[in-house]
C-alpha cells in the first residue's frame, strides 16, 4: 500500500456555534486531514506543535495508524484558532488567529517520508508548499488546499504550486475570488488551465465539483439533518479524497469521481461532532455505508 | 393525454444584469411553466392582461400549443415587474412591482377547465390558491409555489393551501424563512409534514432536493457556463416537473425524481436567455439530452 504524506497544521481550536462552545480542542488541517486519510491507507503526518500541546493528543493520532513521527516539538505556543459560527453553520468568521510556533516553521520532509507516493500539502504558506513538493523523491499524486488569505498576499507562488500539483481542492468562495468570476464552473477550467489534472470546489453543503480534462463530476453534501461543528470539513474531505485514490492506486476519471464521494462522506463525519472526535470515530463500514447513501440520493 | 392548468401571471419584466438590460419582455409565472409544460402534455392556461399586452404575446404561447382560452384581458395596466440582479445572477433585487389587473383579479376557473387532472397554482395570493383548488373537480396532482411576500404575510392561508396539495415547491431561502431552520432537509421534513407528498426545495445553482416519506434526492442544476437571465427559472422547472408527471401518469417516488430531473433541466432553458426566450425554443430532443448530462454529471 503507497504512504500518504501530509503537511499542515496541528492546532487548537476554540469553537462558538450559536448551541455550544468548545476551548483548547484538537483541530487543524493535519489533524483532520489525517484522521480521514488514516482509514484507506497509512498516512505519513508533518507539522509543529509548541510546549503546551498535549501528548495526548499526538497519542490519538498514533492510536488511529498515523506515523507521527514528522511532527516537530518546539519552544513555544502551539496554533491556535478562534472562530466563530453563525446559526447556518457554514462561515466561519475567525475571531483570532495566534500562529505560534506555526507561524516561524521551516520544515524539512524526513528522510524516511521522502518516499511518499501520495501527497496532501494542506492550507499552508504557497513557498513552504512548493519547497516540500521539490522534497519528495516521486510523488504519484500530488494534492493541495489553499484559503482567501494565500490568495490575496501569494498569489504569484500559488499560481506556480498549483501548476505543479496533480489536484487542487478549494472552497467554492475562493475559486471565485481567485479567478474573478461567479461561475464556477468557468472558475474550475481556469484553475485547471494551470496545470492540475484535477480541480475540486468545495461547496459546503451544496457538496463538491469536480472538474478534469474530459469530466465535470458533481456529488451533493451527505444529507444530515444536524451540522454540530464544520471545522475541518474540507480537510476531512481533502483526506478521504487522496485516502481514496492512494488506496486504489490509480487516479483515472472514474477513480476520481469515486475519491470525491468518499471525501464528501469524510467531512459529514467530521462536521457531525465537535473537533475531530467525528473523523475519529469513523470506520470503513460507516464510510462505505453513506458512500452507497450518497448514490442513492442522486439517481432517479 | 391528461391537461395541465396553470393559475398564475402574465407579466411585462424589465430585467436588469450587470452585462444587459431587456425592457418590456414578456414574463410572469404562468409564461415560464406553460412554455415548460407544453413540451410534455396539453397545458391550459388562466391569467389576466390589460389592453397593453401584445396580442403578439399571446400568439407566441398558442403557437406552442397553449390553450389561451382562460387568459382574460381586462381593462388597466399588465402586471411589470423591475428587476435587477447582481454579478452572481441568481437573487433578482426588486426595484419595482406594478400589479396593475393582476391586483384585483378574482378568477373563476373556466368550465372547460374544471375537469384538469394536473394543476399548478403559481405563485398568488394564497386564498385564490385554495379557491382555484376547489374549482378543478377531481385533480390527480396539485402543485403549488410562492414567495417571502406571502410567507410575511399570509402564513395562514399559506399553511392552509399547502396541506391541501400534492407538492409543494418553494425556494431555499424561503424555506428556510418559512420553517425558522436554516436546515434544507429539516425544513422539507416540516413542510411534508403539513400534508404534501412531495417537497422540492430549489436551490438556484444548487440544483433541487426532493423529499417525499419515503424518499430524498438530490440533482444539480444543469452545469451552465453562461446564465443570462435567471428570471423564471423556478417556474420553468415547475412547468418541467409537472409536464413530466402529466406525461407519465403517475406520481410513485421513482416518477417523482424524474421528474425533478426535468424541470431542472427546463430551468436550464429558461436561464441561458432573456425573458422565455430559452424556454420557448427548447424541444424534446434538447431537453432529454440534459436529462442524460445530468445523470451522468453525478455518476460515479
């Protein structure tokens, strides 16, 4: 089975929904990312935690398979995260975001990892994602998220990672505003006239698009009918997607367009709970379960 | 073949977007759904016009096969509406609303008529929904829709005619309105609940979700890289969905979701030009091509 590699953030995270608050909680692009991806093949796990974060936590991860061994600890605060949910649990509106050791991070992929066919480099400086692309011996597959922020202040260096990574996952908002248009559809083929084989538009609730050469794939959101917390829902979905596809080894159309529902499955176990005690607790059968739900609901 | 009957306006739209600008094109409710329908059964049509309205209008719905006999032209001003709709194309601002006859309109439906199997009774003053209800003498279906305006307004006489119907179809956001949740699924189960065997939430770009008891599905819309004109589209997917339950004679789930499939493929039409343009000139042929696009779109 190839190894998955992701680079990202290990944070915690302070929640408000309008129903309930969360302090000091497990979150994170990594952390999610992870937890999803762990249940389809073994994920190789990159990121940087300060004084204060909790071995607990790192021994979650390891207890679901995750090989932390690529996470640094160093002096200082760990990420912290301050958000906010409106009643549509959909937006986040972060309150404050305290980088800590996050923000000085210069990492170099171990040796040991350099051997990872698949690759996640989740929301995270475009030059630091690109120079951890260059670290990686062969990739088969290469994947990236990015956010508003890279967006407006890298733009240059995101356009050139983009060019060079296999898939290219982003919210719905983003592509809009990264390609100045409503459309996203328009939006996609632009992003894929960089380079990517694959485009995905994450759209919350409304589901995912995906967009190749020869392929427009549209899955809806898994229906539920309680969002308790949707941090991390894109990552989640970021993990079963690359999850997917290094366990089936191939990245054809059809194997892609599957990779999408299982993502889309991954971020409704996430966003069910608080945190990622909802990726935490899922298993192979509950995925495979909502997967054949998902179909159901779209064919008539 | 089973008929049709459609109650609702008959309208003069001055449609702004931020790429053009139509005045006096023919719009209304009952426009879009006859110009849907009739591509799949009889329609016959009950609306109210002044002495401005062109006799060329007209003409344009008989020549598609639309019984006009129940459209009375009244002395005043026809119904026009102002419209403007923002870089997104999808939510009308309204800068102005002339009722003009259609404010003092008080139908009878036309003894020809009463004996129509299948009615959608547009977007009206709820009370005139239910009074039109209980002039058509045995209906099989009975759909119907409506807006925030009656929702603010009439949430009583609204409540009331959605029992008595078949299928409701309703706007995201006004659903969301109506059943205080900002949860689609949650919202559709309130509905139902009131007495209808089907919902249909309509989503915009979003596609449209279906909720009978026994039952959720979900489409997309029609992928389009230009929408032009968003105007009318709910209505051309009502004329859509009911045209294609006409058509088949039945209303089991399986039908139902068909059916969805079609008037979002109608809605497709009825966007990509001005006024009922798009939906005038759709055919048979186009119309099942989609319906196949669309089924491929979410295959896995």
């Amino acid at each position: 089975m190839p190894h998955i590699l992701v680079v990202g953030s290990l944070a915690y995270d302070d929640v408000q929904t309008p129903y309930e608050r969360r302090r000091d909680v497990l979150g994170g692009a990594a952390s999610y990312f992870s937890l999803a991806a762990r249940l389809y093949a073994p994920v190789r796990l990159m990121g940087v935690v300060g004084d204060d974060f909790r071995e607990s936590d790192l021994e979650r991860l390891k207890k679901r398979g995750v090989d932390i061994a690529g996470v640094e600890r160093v002096k200082g605060r760990s990420f912290r995260w301050l958000g906010r949910y409106d009643h549509d649990l959909v937006t986040a509106e972060t309150i404050n975001t305290d980088l800590g050791v996050f923000g000085d991070w210069d990492p170099e992929v171990p040796a040991a990892f350099t051997d990872s066919e698949f690759v996640f480099l989740a929301n995270i400086l475009p030059e630091i994602q690109l120079r951890m692309l260059e670290q990686v011996r062969a990739p088969v597959v290469v994947a990236l998220d990015t956010m508003n922020y890279w967006i407006e202040r890298k733009r240059d260096a995101l356009t050139k990672v983009m060019s060079r990574v296999d898939i290219v996952t982003i919210n719905e908002a983003e592509a809009r505003q990264f390609c100045g248009t409503h459309n996203v559809i328009r939006a996609a083929r632009q992003i894929l006239a960089l380079g990517p084989r694959a485009v995905v538009i994450k759209r919350a609730e409304y589901g995912a698009l995906l967009l190749t050469k020869d392929r427009i794939f549209w899955t809806p959101a898994y229906p539920l009918e309680e969002v308790r917390d949707p941090t991390g829902a894109g990552d989640a979905f970021a993990g079963g997607l690359l999850g997917y596809l290094a366990h089936s080894g191939t990245v054809d159309d059809r194997t892609l367009c599957r990779a999408v529902l299982h993502g889309t499955v991954c971020a409704s176990f996430a966003v069910e709970q608080f945190s990622v005690d909802g990726i935490e607790q899922a298993d192979q059968t509950g995925v495979e379960a909502r997967v054949r739900e998902l179909q159901t609901l779209v064919s008539a």
